[in-house]
C-alpha cells in the first residue's frame, strides 16, 4: 500500500525537472536585448552612402553643366509637343487646358509665342502696356507674352512656348530664356528639329 502513494510522487517530482527547464530558457532572450545597441550600427553605414551621392552630384556637372545650378532653384522638366507653326498655338492651349484640369493653378503658367501674338496679349495689350504689365505684376491668370519682350516676365512653375513662326532667331531667344524662367516644367510646342537643335545648343 505505502508503495502505491510513492509512485505518484515519482511522477510528480518528474514533471517537476520539467517545469524547471522553461524558466532557465527565459533568462535567454534577456541578454539577447543588448543586440539592441547594434541597431544604431546601421545608420551608420547609411550615412557614407549620402556622402556617396554627394560624390555622384559632381559626375553629373561635365556632361551637363548648366543644369547643375540650375538644380538649388529647380531644374525644370522639358516635354515636347510636335506641332506645325500653325498649330503651335493649338497645341500650347490644349497643353494649358490639360494643366489646368490637373489643379494647376492658371497664375502659375506663362505662355510665350515666338510668332503671331496669342489673342489675350493682343486684347489686353489694346488697353496699353501698363495694365497689361499690370496684370502679369498680379500673377492670378495665365500670362501670355510675345518671345521679343518675354524677358520682362519673371519665372513661374510652368512655362509654355508655342514656336508658331516667326525668325528663327525668335525661337533660339525665346526657348533658352522660357527654360531659365521655367521653374518646374518647360513645355514647347512646334517642329522638333528646330526645338532640339535650339534647345541644344541653347543649353
């Protein structure tokens, strides 16, 4: 009979062993939390790798060295729009329109023509250059100026040329003058031909 009680507590002293094992685990993942300070170390390596960036800035002067300092002000985005000098002038309002649709705000555009005058200019510039200059000096509207007196107006985010005719020298004055006034998107709408050969001797 005494021997029966015995071999349950042989039992339980054998479950006891076994219990005791978990909490010596436990002690296991406390010092695992020193690797915490490790995670510092990789910061570290992040910031030689924006020294390297820096390093890549200077490569990219030689081939293109205007649009170095040009990139604290903004070095804007050119798109090219294909279009005839007839067309053109279509081309720069629907370009406008799709800005305009998108949120951009109509005081942040300027149109420049290298031809014929746009409509609006032609209208406000019949009430005389003052108000005309005026309404540029505001900045609420779209601005729409001829290539010959374009260097008068100041930069805005966006800057739309329509190469629609005139000399030739129109164009090779207005387009590097419209990419310096362009803070964020140069758009040019006409004969791709005469826009790169512009645009790349011009820049």
């Amino acid at each position: 009979m005494p021997l029966i009680p015995e071999e349950p507590q042989i039992h339980e002293s054998a479950q006891g062993p076994r219990t005791a094992p978990t909490p010596r685990p436990v002690p296991g993942p406390r010092p695992a939390a020193p690797s915490r300070p490790g995670r510092p170390g990789p910061p570290r390596p992040t910031a030689p790798v924006q020294r390297t960036s820096r390093d890549a800035v200077p490569v990219k002067p030689s081939p293109s060295g205007p649009a170095t300092p040009a990139t604290p002000a903004a070095t804007p985005q050119i798109q090219l729009i294909p279009a005839s000098p007839e067309g053109a002038l279509d081309a720069a309002e629907e370009a406008l329109d799709l800005l305009l649709d998108s949120g951009r705000a109509p005081g942040d555009v300027l149109v420049i023509t290298t031809g014929a005058q746009h409509p609006w200019a032609e209208h406000e510039l019949s009430f005389g250059e003052a108000s005309y200059w005026a309404q540029h000096d505001t900045g609420d509207d779209v601005f729409y100026t001829d290539a010959a007196v374009a260097s008068r107006a100041a930069s805005r985010p966006v800057v739309v040329v329509a190469v629609n005719g005139g000399p030739a020298s129109a164009a090779a004055t207005a387009l590097p003058l419209a990419h310096a006034r362009a803070g964020a998107l140069l758009i040019v709408c006409g004969d791709p031909q005469q826009i790169n050969s512009v645009l790349g001797a011009g820049l």
